[in-house]
C-alpha cells in the first residue's frame, strides 16, 4: 500500500534578511562541510546556531526534501525560533514534545498538535526536540483520553495508549543530527545520553562552547556520538591523555598529560572550529570583573564552623571525596555562604550510613545586603535602563531577593522551573528585551544556557558553579553580540568559606580548557605581532 502524504497546516514563507552571514562563518561553513561529523567549539555569543543552519542546507543541499533533527535545552528551543525564519525560511520547523508535536509559523507554536511528516511531505523539514524527549521517562507510553476525560478503551478490553514520541524520533531517518549545548552529553551513563547515541543520520554536528564539565576526559562522550567505531572506549582515552591521582581510594584527573597535550589540541582542531567573542567580534570590550567580599553573620559562621568540623573528622576517618555524606556537605557549605540556614530537619540516616540535615535559607543574610545596595545604585528611569542579571546555585535566595525587591518597588523577572519552554521564551526574548523590568533573577542550571539578556550590562553571582562550563555559559548571557556597553561581573564572595575553595577549582578546570582550546604558542606570538 502506498502511503498517504500527512496532512499539514500551510506554512506561510517567513521573511528572511535579517541575519547576514559574517566572512568567519563562511570560513568555519567551508571547514565544516568537508566532514560527515563536525564539532563548532566557538565561544557563547559567537553565532553558532546561525553558522549550524546554514551548514546543515549546504550540506543537505543535494538531498530532496531533507529531514533535520536538533537536540537543545528546554529554553534554547526558542533561540531556533527566532533564526530560522531569517536564515532559512523555506524549512518548515516543528516544536517537539515529550507526547507532542507543533508546526511553528514566525517566532511561535501553533496550539494545534500535528504529526511529524512522513517522507512523503514535499518539503525540508527540521525538528526541535529538547534533551528530556529522550529521557527513558519519555518512553512511557500514556492513556489516551475522550472528550469526558476517560481513558478510552479498545475493543479488546485494553485501555488506548499513546505511542512516545521519542520512541519515533529513534525510529525516523535523519539526514542531519544537530545537538546543541553538547556538553549536556558528557556523562555517557546519562538516560538521555544513551538514547540519543541510538539515533541514527549520515551528517552529525555538535556545538558546545564548554567541551567538557569536570575533566577533559568527558570529551570522550562527545567524540563518541560523532565517531562511535572510532572512539570506543572511554577508559583508553582518559588513560592516554590525563594525568590521575589516588584520593581516597579514588581515581581522580589531576591533569594532561604534558607530552600528549599537543596531539589533544590537534585532536579536537581536527574535528571542528573555534573562535573566540574578540575573534568574531572584536568592538564588544571585554567583561570587567569585581569581587565583593562579605562576612558571615554570627548564625552563619556558627553552623559553618559546626559542618566544617563534622567534614575534616569525615576526611581524617578516610570518606572518599566523592562519597554522598562529603558531597552533601560541601553543598550544605556553599548554602550557608548565601544566607541564613534554618534547620527543618535532622536525622542520620541508617541506611546511608550518614546524618542528614535539611535547611532552608532564611535572612538575614550578607550577600543579599550587597545585592541590594548594587541593584539600589543603579540608574533606573525613562532616560537610562541600567539592567542586571542575579544568578546563584540555589532557589531560597533568589527567593528571599525577590520579596526584597518587591518591598523596594523595583520591577523584576523570574525564570523557573515550574513554567513551560514557551513561557520561558517569552519571559527572556519578549518581555525582559523591553526593558521594563530592572532585575533578572535565574538559577545557573536553568538560565545559563540559550537565552539573549544582553539589553543588561552587569551580572551578580551570589555563588559559582564547580564547573567553569557552567559558569561561563552565565556571562555569555550578557556577553555576547547585541551588547552596547562594558559587561561588569560582579562576584560576592563571603570570606573564609567554601567560595574560594571552589573558585580554587574552577581556575583549575578552567586551565585544562586553555590547554587543549586555548591558542598554540604560535598563534599568540602572531597575535602579539599584529597588536
């Protein structure tokens, strides 16, 4: 039986012009299509998306009504919206969902939920999926519902179930694969990790600014998706190319190897492209940093000091650095840092083997006394919009910052997990670009990736992430093309605490990355030449 063309709602052609192709896309484009797999590790802000779209028509140019595939973040789906319209305008785009799929017209979904074409539809179509598609969650096959809202039953007694939509993204041929945000697949046990490597496409391509989280040997995840028959074996690679440490018990990287460094860097050069803000744009100033140290208040330092003793017995009885009881109270440190801990419970768990204590933060609190005093200083009126984005680890401060700032009568926006992607999209590309609100308040692991804050010209950390990838991806929200002005990094640092132990880390991860990304000493001897 011939199959029946799917049914589609009409796209009308977008119009498109606004985005114009700079001369280093068109030399990364030219590097980039002479593969079947390719990686584009250029900095955030360096227009990888817009350099991703084009290299996917070149490359699927010769194939008839191609079919894309790009996997990014929840929020990242509406940087896609945004670009595809200009860029390529003649693709039909589809938003896709755990249970459901949209066309989308312009910058946004339609309600309607539609099928993906089949390869009958005489159109190039590309889809936009996010990571937790690809979840084993999303798998689950669901009751299918009537108009009274009951299950509907089959004839046979069996109760109607959806078929998951990641299940036929698995089973569809894709000419092209592209995974945004790559490093999101560093950890090769992840659900998502493993379901995405089973899908299958004669053109790969990632992009990640970051290549690895921890250590250097998460690349390897990377390369595997790319060249699965190549790299095999995550152990061979991190053995012949880092350096390793016992730490209780625990093999740890520590380091590159000196004398495979260099075979590292033409390892990833080899595969894909790099360029830096300053590269590609060279008019945006570089970020100006600042540190705030704050003290602890009494209450703070009194509990600080407690967990801080309760750690040292911890590491003199032997605990392994990376054991849940060591884990669990750093992270308790770093809260406490932030602001006030109000214990909510405490037991020791006997099937851990380890004591739990659960807090909540509460005022008063330091950092916030800071924030406050910044945001406070800034111009805010119909001639000048001084805008600032505050990020931090943790809800309960932002929580805390948000009643401040609703008792000081500044206008502010939150973005949170509660909310769905398009509510999100709206919030950072519609609303906060207005600027009609002063403050924007993120965790690092939901707004630090695929969002445009670039009207604000400073960012407030309350606290770091442990990875320089996470952190990075943070300034690269206001530093990045379509800044006006000097970026300020405002760091507020309490003293004497885990702060600094873990900015003690992240300069660590951050010179293995200046190791394998970082220029040749060529390079910089032709760079110094030219300045």
């Amino acid at each position: 039986m011939t199959p029946i063309r799917t049914r589609q709602p009409i796209l009308k052609k977008r119009p498109s012009g606004k985005f114009k192709m700079h001369d280093f896309q068109r030399e990364d484009i030219a590097l980039l299509s002479e593969a079947d797999c390719s990686a584009n590790w250029s900095e955030m802000g360096a227009m990888k998306t817009s350099t991703a779209e084009w290299l996917w028509s070149q490359k699927t140019k010769h194939i008839p009504n191609p079919r894309v595939l790009v996997i990014t973040t929840k929020t990242g789906k509406g940087t896609y919206y945004e670009s595809l319209g200009e860029v390529l305008p003649e693709w039909d785009v589809y938003t896709v969902g755990a249970q459901k799929t949209n066309l989308v017209i312009g910058s946004k979904p339609i309600p309607l939920p539609v099928e993906l074409p089949n390869p009958l539809y005489m159109r190039p179509v590309v889809a936009i999926a996010h990571y937790h598609c690809f979840t084993d969650r999303a798998c689950i096959p669901k009751q299918v519902k009537g108009e009274n809202g009951l299950p509907i039953l089959n004839d046979n007694g069996t109760f109607e179930m959806t078929e998951p939509y990641n299940l036929k993204l698995l089973r569809m041929h894709w000419d092209m694969i592209i995974v945004d945000e790559a490093h999101r697949i560093k950890n090769q046990d992840a659900q998502w990790t493993r379901n995405i490597k089973k899908l299958q496409a004669q053109y790969k391509h990632i992009m990640t600014g970051t290549g690895f989280v921890n250590n250097p040997a998460e690349i390897w995840s990377l390369l595997n998706f790319l060249f699965p028959k190549v790299y095999t074996s995550y152990w061979k690679l991190r053995e012949y190319f880092c350096e390793e440490d016992d730490y209780s018990g625990y093999r740890k990287v520590v380091g590159i190897k000196p004398e495979t460094e260099e075979e590292f860097k033409r390892l990833v050069r080899r595969i894909g492209v790099r360029r830096t803000m300053l590269e590609c744009f060279p008019n945006i100033k570089e970020p100006i940093e600042t540190v705030i140290p704050v003290d602890l208040n009494p209450t703070q330092r009194r509990m600080y000091q407690e967990l801080e003793q309760t750690l040292r017995a911890m590491d003199q009885r032997g605990e392994p650095l990376h054991s849940p009881n060591v884990l669990s109270m750093l992270n308790r440190l770093r809260q406490i840092s932030v602001a006030t801990p109000e214990v909510i419970d405490d037991y020791y768990d006997f099937k851990e083997e380890r004591r739990i204590i659960k807090v909540k933060l509460v005022e008063p609190s330091s950092k916030l006394d800071a924030t406050m005093e910044i945001i406070e200083g800034l111009e805010w009126d119909a001639e000048r919009k001084d805008q600032v984005v505050v990020f931090s680890n943790f809800k309960d401060p932002l929580a805390l910052l948000e009643k401040r700032l609703t008792n000081a009568d500044i206008p502010y926006l939150r973005i949170m997990t509660e909310m769905d992607e398009d509510t999100r999209y709206e919030l950072w590309h519609d609303i906060w670009s207005k600027q009609e609100h002063q403050v924007f308040l993120s965790t690092l692991a939901l707004g630090s990736e695929s969002i445009n804050l670039s009207s604000a010209h400073r960012s407030i950390f309350l606290d770091q992430s442990w990875s320089p990838a996470t952190n990075k991806q943070a300034i690269g929200r206001i530093y990045r093309p379509g800044q006006t002005g000097a970026t300020q990094l405002i760091y507020v640092r309490a003293e004497n605490t885990v702060d600094f132990r873990v900015l003690d880390t992240v300069t660590e991860k951050q010179g293995w990355f200046q190791q394998i990304f970082g220029p040749d000493e060529e390079e910089e001897d032709e760079e110094k030449d030219a300045n």
